[in-house]
C-alpha cells in the first residue's frame, strides 16, 4: 500500500504517493491531463517490490492545490523541484499522455538524472508544445 505525502513546491501542495522501498531506484510517474496518482496503483503494484515508486499529483490533480497557471512549463518547473526536495538521482521516468511531455522535458533538461525515461500514450507534434512551453 502507498503512503500518501504531501510537498510544498513552487507555493502550492503536491500530493504524491510513496510506495516505500528505501533501498531500491526510484521509479516517478507522472499521469496524464485527466489523471492522478492514483491512476499507476495497478502498475505499481506489480513493481513495487523491485523499485521505489513515486507517484506524483501533478498540480491541480488529485489531492494537489490548484493555482492561476497551468502547462508544461508549470509542470516540469514543479517536478524539478519536487526531484531536488526528494534528492532523486538516477530515476526511472515514466509519463503518460500529459506527463510524457513533461517528462521529456524534465528528461532533456536533466539527462543525467535519468536513468531510463518511457513515454507512454502522447499525442502527435509533442515537439510544437515543448517548443510553445517556453522551456526547451
């Protein structure tokens, strides 16, 4: 069972779900638009018992706090910080739809964070919302 935890990022609270598994590789999802963290509980259930996984209300997801602005910008601005509060380093990164922008973003951003990025599920042209978020 995850523990549900929460994190004051960018001055909004995000919550995340901690399969803990202290000693093994973090593995972070991020969901898609109509998504939460709760919506990888199948996936990572099954993959619990080899890696620590991390599943992250995206903001104005789930149980995190809303706020004015909203996009890739946004998104990846808060999971940066989210990564450094957590101390994350050579993760596993998994995104659907949404959040498969987002994490190749934050993937291009900070390779050497990233051990492994899988993308699942995103739309045609991601490139020309990665161009248009203003943070390449």
């Amino acid at each position: 069972m995850p523990k549900g935890k929460f994190i004051k990022i960018n001055d909004i609270s995000l919550h995340y779900l901690d399969w803990v598994n202290s000693n093994a590789t973090p593995m972070v999802l991020l969901h898609g638009l109509c998504g939460h963290a709760h919506y990888w509980d199948f996936f990572a259930r099954s993959v619990a018992s080899e890696y620590r996984i991390l599943a992250l209300d995206q903001r104005g997801h789930g149980d995190s706090g809303w706020t004015k602005s909203y996009g890739p910008k946004e998104y990846v601005l808060d999971f940066e910080a989210f990564s450094d509060n957590l101390g994350l380093d050579k993760f596993l990164l998994i995104g659907h739809s949404m959040g498969g922008i987002n994490a190749i973003i934050y993937a291009a951003r900070h390779p050497d964070l990233v051990s492994a990025l899988v993308i699942v599920d995103i739309g045609p042209d991601p490139v020309s919302r990665m161009t248009l978020s203003g943070i390449r």
